[in-house]
C-alpha cells in the first residue's frame, strides 16, 4: 500500500511540474556554449529586420515602449553574451537598449549578439532619418552620388547656401561572423572645402587623388558650424555606368581616316529605327598626322551634319552629334552619311538607348501631405513621356493617421488616379498608364500632382 501511495505522490509531483511550464513561455538557453537568441521584443523575435522611419531631430530609440511593448530586448544566454550597436562598421553603443540622435540618410543598424564561444546572432534595423524641408541635402541620383577623385565635381542639391565643406566619413564593412576581430571605431573623416552654385542647387568639391576608394557617409557644414546629414556616397576611379542605358554599336574597328580615300560610312537603315534627339558618339585617337580634321557627311557630301572643325586637346572624347529630324531627312534621302576628314582614326560608333526606367523626378524624398507637401511634375518634364507610357510612383508608408494616393493635374480638376487608400499589399512602385487623355490634361493643365497623405515618395520614372 505505501509503494502504491509513493507512486500516487511522484506521478502527482511529475504532473504538477509539466503543468507548471506553459507552452507559451519561450524556450531560454542558459549555458555559454548555447546558441544565442532573441527572445523580445516580438517585431524581432524570428525575423530578420525591423524598419523604422524618423526625421533628423527625432531621437532613436530601440526597443521603443511605445512600439515594441518593451523598453530592453532579451536575448539568451543572457548571463554569457555581449550586445553590440553596429552602423557603417562602427559600434555606436552596447546593451540591450540603444538610442542616438542621427543625421539625415538612410542606415542599417546591425545588432550583434556574440556569446563567450564566439557564437553570433544578429538583427538589422533599417532606419531612414528625413532631413527638414530647409536643410541642405544632396539629391538621390545614384549618378550624382558616384564620385571620381581628383577632378572638380559638381554634385547637385538644394539649399545648399552657406555650406562651405563637406565631411566624408568612411563607412567600414561590419564583421558579424567572427568574434575575433572587433570592429575599430576610428572614422578616419575628412573635410573638403566646396564652391556653391549661385542658386544653392550644387556644389563643387574636388576629392583628393589617392583617396581611399569606397562608400562614404557625407554631411554638409556652414560657416556657422551647422552640420546636416547628406546619405552615402561611392568613390571610385570607375566611369559610371547607367543601369537602364544600354550601348548600341553602329560600327566598330580601327580605322584612320583621309577623306574619300579612307573613311567610314554608316547607312541609312542602320539608324532608321533610332529617335530623333539621340546622341551619336564616335571614338577616335589622334595619330601624328599633318593635321586632325573632322567632317560629317551625307553619303552624297552635300549636306553637312557637322561641319569641318579642327581637333585639339579640348574636344570630347567620344565627340557627340544629334541625330536631328532635319539630319534623319537628309540620312535616308541620301543613303548614309560619312565621317571623313584627315588625322584621326575611329574605333568607335556609337548611340545610347534607354532599356529600362526613365527618371521623372528624384530628389530629397517627400512625406505626402496634400495641399502642404506634394510633388509637381510640370508639363515640360512630362514632354517626354508619350501615351501608352507606364509611369512608376517609388513609395514608402510613414506613421501616419491614414495612408491615401491621388494623382492629378495641377489645376486639382481632373485625376490621373482617382483617390485609393495605400496598404502593405499596395504594389510598389504604384504603377499607372499615361494615357493620351493625360497627356492633354497635363498640357493644358501646367502638369500633374502626386498628392494625398502617408506616404513618402522618393522617386518617380517612365518606361
């Protein structure tokens, strides 16, 4: 009888053990050899980022109560792990909580969990700091943000008035696999003086020859030692390449030329198909010779597309010409047309067409607002766009009451887009049909509004 009691009592002590542990508690690793986790707060609990939206004079906080429901994370084993804040390769803090004040750009906060084994576990916050709408900002042009050093550059932006420098601040790579190798804090910036532009719009900035090629964190300094975030840079010795423009070959070799006996000609069906407008590019290098002439020609010499003129050390290099509606006329009337004159041999020519997005509108990103902040697409930038056109409407949701898009004419009488309310299962881009109806209206009508509330547009294109 006392075995049967002693078996009731452990069976009983067993059951109310299992049912003192919840299945809903989580799973806490307490050993330092145990793979580290993150248990709280639920947006990073299993996910990978976490996107936060802020202006420049707002305060970052993670985790945020207000957000989160907590005000420190927990990670396991908590008792053998160091937390590191990571940003462009540096560590701005340590903990379980992190807050900083950040200049205006885009950044990927790196939280990185290392145990005493050197095992890691890691997060990323995509954080994107907006600049006032007063500050002075660079424009969002990948090609405005990829920089050759030791030459002049103008880098273009808005109210960029009274700036005298710019700070170029390195941003390192982060290591996240090996313990073994901390990530130095030494930024390494240096500060350039700069030449505005009359308008406020540019800036001229010469980056020195043997500058570090990489990407760099840029802010903008006044006179009066104001300082304001700008975003990353790329400085490289590489020509920049425009993803959506691709290279079309009309002739290819090594050819000196020498008028009628020695030239290069190009027929007229090999540039019916292209637009009127486009630039044709040739190649050359300037051989000794008596003398360096270039002439082009139609095929029958009477008509000149670019008159003879001397070469010296100032001509472009590719020379460019328009293939004008006049110059397309004479081309297929006569056949062709010739590069002919003395002293220069062509390896090259060229055109350039659009394969992917045109660029409408690219500048500092906009918070949508109606009446109060919006973005205007004039009838002149809309010119190139022709009926049957996609146009694409780059966006993010921002904290906001409500998230709603509208596109219309100027004049706020006639939609592009009716009124429709934005979620997360909203394309992105917003993608919409430029019909022969918009056309007109926009003419008439000084060009179309992207308006509404909640949204922050950073780019629109066509194709």
């Amino acid at each position: 009888m006392k075995k049967i009691y002693n078996l009731f009592l452990t069976a009983a002590v067993l059951m109310l053990s299992l049912t003192g542990c919840s299945d809903k508690e989580p799973f806490i690793t307490a050993g330092p050899d145990d793979t580290p986790r993150f248990l709280s707060p639920s947006s990073i609990e299993g996910t990978i980022t976490v996107s936060r939206n802020q202006t420049r004079e707002d305060v970052f906080v993670f985790p945020n109560k207000d957000v989160d429901g907590v005000e420190e994370m927990v990670v396991t084993p908590a008792n053998y792990v160091t937390i590191e804040w990571i940003s462009d390769g540096y560590v701005l803090g340590t903990g379980t909580s992190f807050s900083k004040q950040f200049e205006a750009g885009d950044y990927e906060l790196l939280i990185k969990v290392t145990t005493q084994a050197g095992k890691v576990a890691t997060r990323t916050v995509k954080l994107s700091v907006s600049a006032l709408a007063t500050d002075p900002q660079i424009n969002k042009k990948e090609k405005n943000r990829w920089l050759n050093p030791g030459q002049p550059l103008t880098i273009e932006g808005s109210n960029l008035t009274g700036v005298k420098t710019l700070v170029f601040t390195p941003a390192k790579e982060s290591e996240i696999t090996r313990a073994d190798e901390p990530v130095v804090a030494e930024d390494g910036s240096i500060e350039l003086p700069c030449e505005v532009a009359e308008d406020g719009n540019s800036v001229v900035v010469t980056l020195p020859e043997g500058m570090v090629k990489g990407n760099y964190r840029v802010s903008a300094v006044k006179d009066n030692g104001e300082r304001f975030g700008c975003g990353l840079v790329t400085v490289t010795d590489e020509e920049w390449v425009d993803p959506n423009v691709e290279k079309i070959t009309l002739w290819e070799g090594s050819q000196f030329i020498n008028w009628g006996e020695a030239n290069v000609r190009i027929a007229a069906d090999q540039v019916a198909d292209i637009p009127e407008g486009t630039i044709i590019y040739v190649t050359y290098t300037l051989p000794e010779a008596e003398y360096h002439q270039m002439r082009v020609t139609t095929d029958w010499w009477d008509y000149e597309i670019v008159p003879q003129f001397d070469f010296t050390g100032s001509t472009p290099n590719p020379y460019g010409f328009e293939y004008s509606a006049e110059v397309k006329e004479k081309i297929q009337t006569e056949g062709g047309f010739l590069f002919v004159g003395f002293g220069y041999e062509i390896q090259e020519i060229y055109y350039e067409a659009v394969s992917g997005e045109t660029v409408l509108w690219e500048e500092n990103p906009v918070d949508i607002n109606w009446g109060d902040s919006n973005i205007h697409l004039t009838s002149e930038q809309l010119a190139s766009v022709q009926p049957g056109a996609s146009i694409f409407v780059y966006y993010e949701l921002i904290d906001a009451e409500y998230h709603a898009m509208r596109i219309t004419s100027n004049q706020w009488s006639y939609e592009f887009v009716p009124q429709f309310d934005l979620t997360t299962e909203s394309p992105m881009p917003y993608e919409f049909e430029y019909t022969a109806e918009h056309q007109q209206k926009a003419q008439e009508q000084e060009g179309m509004l992207v308006v509404g509330f909640g949204y922050r547009v950073s780019k629109i294109t066509f194709k």
